[in-house]
C-alpha cells in the first residue's frame, strides 16, 4: 500500500466514523427564540446571516494573519537567499 493509498483511505475514515456536528448552543437556542415575524424586531434570517458572518470572521481572520506570517517570512527567506555570498 503506497501513500496515496493509506492518505486516501484515511480521509474515508475520518468522513465515515465522526457523528454529524450539531449547531453550536448559542445559535442553536438563539434562532428559534427569535420569532416567526418581524413584528416583534427580531428577524430570524437576519439573525442567523449575522451568526453566519461572524463564523466566518473567526475563521478567516486566523487564516488572514498565518497567511500573511508565512508570506512575510517567505519573503525574508527569498531575500536571503538571493544575497551573494560574502566573501571571507
């Protein structure tokens, strides 16, 4: 079995044997206690665009600044090595 194989066939394990994931207990509990109408203020689809938005500024600002670190220090590595050599 070559390490494609044994990748592959881990992926599958993962994906078959984890539970399905529920919604985490603030927004599972906050949705539905918003109301069914927009006459009381609270509006469940702006709500739950507002959960989704911040999830996603969650991830991706981790994301963001391990991106810009390690385009920062490929950068310092390229400059480095383009230096010629000293000579001694």
């Amino acid at each position: 079995m070559n390490l494609l194989h044994k990748l592959f066939l881990a992926i599958v394990l993962t994906f078959s044997l984890s539970a399905p994931a529920m919604a985490c207990p603030l927004c599972k509990e906050g949705i539905p206690e918003a109301g069914e109408r927009e006459e009381d203020g609270h509006d469940p689809d702006r709500l739950s665009k507002a959960y989704n938005y911040s999830i996603f500024a969650f991830i991706g600002i981790p994301f963001g600044f391990t991106g810009i670190l390690g385009y920062g220090i490929y950068r310092i590595h390229r400059r480095e090595s383009a230096k010629p050599p000293c000579a001694g």
